[in-house]
C-alpha cells in the first residue's frame, strides 16, 4: 500500500488532508514538525511527503536540504502546501531545493488527488530516457523502442512497460500495476494487466523481457 | 517615499477585493443568524460562499502578483498534468483538464487538437474567443488550419518541450498586455 507522509503545523489542517487521503486508499502518517517529519522519514521511509512550507521549527526548504546528503535527489517526491502564491517569474518554493510540485492551500480536493497521484507515478521526474540494454523508453512523448525497432503500444500497455522497465529485476504486484497505471485499486481490472502484458510481449516479439510471477504480478528482465 | 494613503489598486484588483468583503460578509452574517435561531448552518451556501471566497482571492492574488495562469487541456489526462506540473515548476500558475472547460478569468489554454472533434459549436466558439495556443500530435496541414480556424495564437506540434511551450505562452501575455 502506497504510504504518505503529510507534515502540517497545523493539527486540523494534518487531520483534514490526511483524512482526505485516506479515503482516496492510501496509508498516511502524520508529522507536526520538520523535525518530526525528518525521523518519520528515516522510521518509515515514506513513498510520498507532503510538506506544509511554514512551521515553526523549520520551513519546508530547510527539510528539504536535511532530506539531502550533499548533492543527492531527494529518494521520494515531496509536495509543497503553500499559503502563499508567487509571483510570475519568481523560482517557485522550495523547486530549486528538490520539490516535486505545491499545492497552494484551498485547491480543489480533486486537484490535490490528482497531483498526488501524477507525483506518484513519476517518482523519478528527471529522467526522461530509460534505457534497459536495448530496450529505450522516452517518458517524455511515450514512445519506446527497441534497438531501432519502434514498439507501437496502446498508452496503458506503454505505462505498464514504463513502470516495469524502470525498476529492472523487481517484481511489481498486480495491485500496484492496477494503482499506478490504471489508478484503481479495483481487482476487477485484473485481466486488463493480463491483456497489457500480452500487449507488452506482442510488441516486442522476443521472449524473456516481461516474466509472470505466479500469483504475484510481473517481473522486467532485461535481454542480451 | 510612500505615500501615506498607499497607492491605488488597479481596478480589476478593487472590484475582485470588493465582492471577496461582500462574499466573506454575507458568510459571516449567515453563521451569526444560524447561531442565534440554534438552527444548522446552511451548509450548501456556506460552502459556495467560501468557494467564491477563494476564486476572488485567486483573482486578487493574480492581479497584485502578476501571476501566469495557464489551463492544459489534453485528452491524455496524464501528460495534461505532467506537463501543468512542469509549467508549474517554471513559476507559471497552471491546472490540467482532460475535458475542456469554461477557463477562469486570465487563464491562458493550451489545447490539443485532440479534443477538438468532440467540441460543439458553442465549444468552438469559446475556444476561439479564448485565442488558445494550440498543441497537436499531427503535422498534417489540415491541423494547422484547424489552429487558424481556432484563432490560435500559437501552434506546436508534440512531442512539445516545456520551455517552446513557456515561450508560447510569454508571447502570447505579452500580446495581451499590448
């Protein structure tokens, strides 16, 4: 299950979002401080933060670089709440430190989810190429070749690939598979992650990349 | 040295400060009269009235701030957010939509041609009215004219780099502001 961190000052405003949150299905813990927010992270290793910017002990920048060792990304994406609206022009809060995106405070509940959910399925925003041997996707356009056969693929088949293929030797569960790239956690859509990967070995009409994990979900392995 | 009265607000900023009192107004006055009958708060207009509250804030705020809003319309729900968020990044002010919508006051579209079959008259009327910058996976000459047909201000074919994107929408500001 998907976990959250969310970090507010604030106890009605971190109750309110993290019951939000909770609804939308994902397991969230709750930090009142950016130094509560630092051991949280280091307990429980979230898959997502969001970080209100102003609190008393630390604003959200100084988390940010405490959440770096030197010149290292940030492990997972971290989401600004802001009160505040920048100017045009302005480098957006805490961007230029590591996040992700911000959410200025009374944005449609909708919205939030949305961004969550987009921050999520791009953890690693600044890669635009994979490149597995020969296998190359630009997650940028979507398009995926391999060698310089381009793969023409159906947009959830080439989500699936871009997920599977960016965490090489790992195996990603059906749930997680259904989550990220169909964004329901309904066990109706297996046979869609069925087809999809029937889809996924179709195009690249060679054995061995994608193994079924009995019972589990699906496993990418690169080829010679 | 400032003055002691403080320098004026442009109108738009008065008129949007203006109405954010009178809906903050009638809000509080609606609490009072909920709490002196005993009775439930009208929960629906509350929740209209702070709605209102926050659209007139964002209007004040993008007045005083000179913010960029901007609105991607996209059919690709994903890319539609990806590419709000890059802009976003960039300092823009900027929400994503996979069903095209009446924009808020200033918001800037962008809007992929990809939708365009599933717009009616009316649809397309506005769309022209708002002079969108135009994004289209297909480089064939009828979707360029389609852009003209649309007034577009800008044409961009995918797969469009943000910063191509972020000028597009800087000329387009700037033709506004002329």
């Amino acid at each position: 299950m998907t976990k959250l961190l969310v970090v507010d000052d604030e106890p009605r405003t971190a109750e309110l979002t993290a019951a939000l949150l909770r609804r939308a299905g994902y397991m969230v813990e709750i930090a009142a401080s950016g130094s509560d927010a630092l051991a949280s992270v280091r307990s429980s290793s979230p898959d997502l933060m969001l970080l209100d910017y102003e609190m008393p002990d630390m604003e959200a920048p100084e988390v940010l670089d405490s959440l770096r060792s030197g010149a290292d990304r940030i492990a997972f994406p971290v989401i600004i709440l802001t009160g505040a609206r920048h100017a045009a022009g302005d480098q957006v809060l805490g961007i230029e430190r590591g996040a992700t995106d911000y959410i200025v405070k009374g944005t449609d509940r909708q919205v939030l989810l949305a961004r969550v959910r987009g921050a999520l399925r791009d953890r690693a925003p600044e890669t635009r190429l994979i490149a597995c041997g020969r296998l190359r996707i630009d997650m940028a356009s979507g398009e995926a070749w391999l060698g310089e056969r381009g793969l023409k693929l159906e947009r959830r088949p080439q989500l699936m690939l871009q997920l599977l293929a960016g965490r090489p030797g790992e195996v990603v569960g059906r749930e997680e598979l259904l989550e990220r790239v169909w964004g329901t956690n309904y066990a109706g859509f297996e046979h869609s992650v069925e087809q999809a990967a029937h889809q996924i070995r179709r195009a690249l009409a060679e054995p061995g990349w994608i193994e079924t994990v009995r019972g589990i979900g699906y496993r990418f392995v690169a080829q010679p | 040295m400032e003055s002691a009265t403080g320098s004026s607000p442009s109108p738009e900023v008065a008129a949007a400060l203006h109405r954010l009192r009178s809906t903050l107004a009638r809000l509080k006055a609606e609490l009072e009269r909920a709490q002196e009958d005993g009775a439930a708060p009208p929960l629906g207009r509350l929740q209209g009235d702070v709605e209102e509250a926050l659209a007139l804030l964002r209007e004040v705020e993008r007045a005083a701030l000179g913010l960029v809003s901007v609105l991607v319309v996209d059919d690709d729900a994903r890319l539609a957010e990806l590419t709000a968020r890059g802009l976003r990044r960039m300092g823009f002010d900027s929400d994503s939509t996979d069903a095209f919508r009446e924009p808020r006051p200033g918001e800037v579209v962008v809007f992929d041609l990809g939708l365009y079959s599933g717009l009616d008259e009316a649809g397309r009327s506005a769309l022209r009215a708002l002079r969108p910058i135009v994004v289209t996976g297909a480089t064939d000459p009828g979707s360029r004219a389609l852009a003209t047909s649309l007034n577009a201000t800008d044409y961009l074919v995918k797969p469009v780099e943000l910063e191509d994107l972020a000028a597009a929408i800087r000329r387009r500001m700037a033709e506004t502001s002329r």
